[in-house]
C-alpha cells in the first residue's frame, strides 16, 4: 500500500496506525521502512511491571468485591456452569509478544531514526496493562524525559478495546 501511494500520489512519509495485533504489524512494518515517521497503537505492545498487579486488582477485581449484584451473578454462573460445556475466555488467544528487551530495542531503534509513538492503551487490555505510566516502567530503558515529546501515551481504563462508545 505504502509502495502504491508513493507511486501514485507522491506520498514519501508514512504514519502507521494499527489495533491490537494490527499495532505489533504497524511496529513490525516501520522497523523495516524507513519511510514510516510514526506509529498510532492502540493497545499494542504490554507487558507486566512490578506495579501492575496491584493496579490491575484496583481496576478489575475491587470494584466486583464491593458490589453485591456481581456476587449474585457469580453464585449462578457458578451454578450454570457445572450445566454448560466449557468455552473459550476473555483473554485466551494467540497473540504474543516478542520478548520485552526485544520489544525495548526495536522501539529505540524507531526512536533513533526519529519515528514518533502516540500509543493507547484501554481497559480492554487490563490483564496486560493497568495504569498510567505502566509504558515508562515496561521500557526504563526509554529515558522518560528525553522520548517524551516522540512518545505520547495515553490509558483510557473506562473504554473497551475497540473504542465502540461515542464518548471514546
């Protein structure tokens, strides 16, 4: 595609976008062509940090302990269960990411050539990524204060993974 518009229309420089396992695309995409000066990932690369256990038990599991209608639908989807055959759950796919120093030089490497992130993480993707700065602490290798204005990230823990509300 990025042949064809360079042909066609003259297009030399390219901003990549991409959802979920189209985001590693986008990545895996502008490590290879130089022709990509950004990148738009919306629930992309994520993994675990030392604080993201605990904020992901803030966003997820705290809120269901408190109120009594999700007690309720719990004792009967329990009782339902050992009636229904077993399904796939939320979560269970095959995505994969590359090991996380692998992932950290890539992203360095983009950086270098001056390819600019702007990376959403939502609430979609609470059993990767729970809070904030969690992108800051999964790379430490990203001085924060240098790759700041190449890095805009932003955590919408209240939308779902494709952004299907207006609001979003």
């Amino acid at each position: 595609a990025m042949d064809w518009m360079q042909k066609e229309c003259g297009v030399e420089r390219f901003v990549l976008f991409g959802l979920c396992s189209g985001a590693d695309d986008a990545l895996a995409v502008a490590e290879q062509d130089a022709r990509v000066v950004g990148i738009s990932m919306i629930d992309g690369l994520g993994y675990r940090t030392k604080r993201f256990h605990w904020e992901r038990f803030k966003l997820k599991y705290l809120p269901r302990m408190v109120t009594p209608a999700k007690w309720l639908a719990l004792a009967k989807r329990n009782i339902r269960s050992k009636r229904v055959a077993p399904t796939l759950m939320n979560g269970e796919d095959i995505r994969e990411f590359p090991p996380r120093d692998q992932a950290a030089q890539v992203l360095l490497r983009l950086l270098k050539r001056k390819v600019e992130f702007q990376l959403l993480y939502t609430g979609g993707v609470v059993d990767y990524y729970s809070y904030a700065d969690q992108c800051w602490d999964m790379f430490s290798e990203l001085d924060r204060r240098r790759y700041q204005p190449a890095v805009e990230i932003h955590h919408q823990p209240m939308s779902d993974h494709v952004l299907t509300l207006r609001s979003d």
